[in-house]
C-alpha cells in the first residue's frame, strides 16, 4: 500500500474529523471566554482595586540605554494570565459538569426498566397457566 493510500485512510478516518472539529471549536470557545475575561470580568475587578490595569503593573530593574532597552519584570501579565486561566478553567468545569449531569440523567433514564405491553403481560400469563 503507498504512502498516499495510507494517508488518506488516516485522514478520513471518523476520529481524526471529531478530533479536527474540536480543536476548531475549542479555538472558537477560547476567544470568546477570552473576551468574557477582558471585557466582562476584569472591569469590575479594575473598578473595586481602584482602577488598576493589572497588564501595565511592572517593575524596571534596568531603564532604558542607548545600547539596549529596559529590562522590565512584567508581573502584571503574570496576574492577567492566572487570573484568565482561572476564569477559562472554571467555565471549561461548568460545561463539563453540566456534559456529566445531561449524560448522568440519559443513564438513569435508559436504565429505567420499561414495563411490558400488557398484550405481553397477557400472552405471558397463558404461557404460565398452559404449563401447570
């Protein structure tokens, strides 16, 4: 088998589509809680520490030469990165959470025992009385 054949077995293979979607999707998902985090969650937070953007706070050990530029400690990132991963991970065990609960629900639901037609019931009553 060639190369090319092998290859396109892999790619059109179900898993590797499911797999494809999903990382498009979780790219999708990732801007839009991203946006959630910039412009919904930390205007407020901003407001309640005093109006602080925490992506400006940084400490200069070095400023600024001729020869080279500032060396800065950019801790204000940092605090903006933990606190969108925070954020990002609490939303992502939501989703899950409520994925498990639906999938919980579905398990319960199937292995609830349905009763029988009472055509069966029935039919299953004669069965019983002809062999006595």
């Amino acid at each position: 088998m060639g190369m090319i054949q092998e290859f396109k077995q892999f790619a059109i293979k179900g898993n590797v589509v499911d797999m494809a979607v999903g990382v498009i999707i979780g790219a999708a998902f990732g801007k839009i809680v991203s946006s959630l985090v910039t412009d919904v969650v930390m205007p407020p937070i901003g407001v309640l520490i005093g109006g602080v953007d925490f992506s400006k706070l940084a400490v200069t050990l070095q400023e600024a030469t001729a020869n080279g530029p500032a060396v800065v400690i950019s801790y204000g990132k940092f605090i903006q990165t933990v606190v969108d991963f925070t954020i990002i991970a609490a939303v992502i065990f939501m989703v899950i959470k409520g994925i498990n609960a639906m999938k919980k629900k579905a398990e319960e639901e199937a292995s609830v025992p349905v009763a029988p037609p009472a055509q069966e019931v029935l039919l299953t009553e004669i069965r019983d009385l002809l062999k006595k």
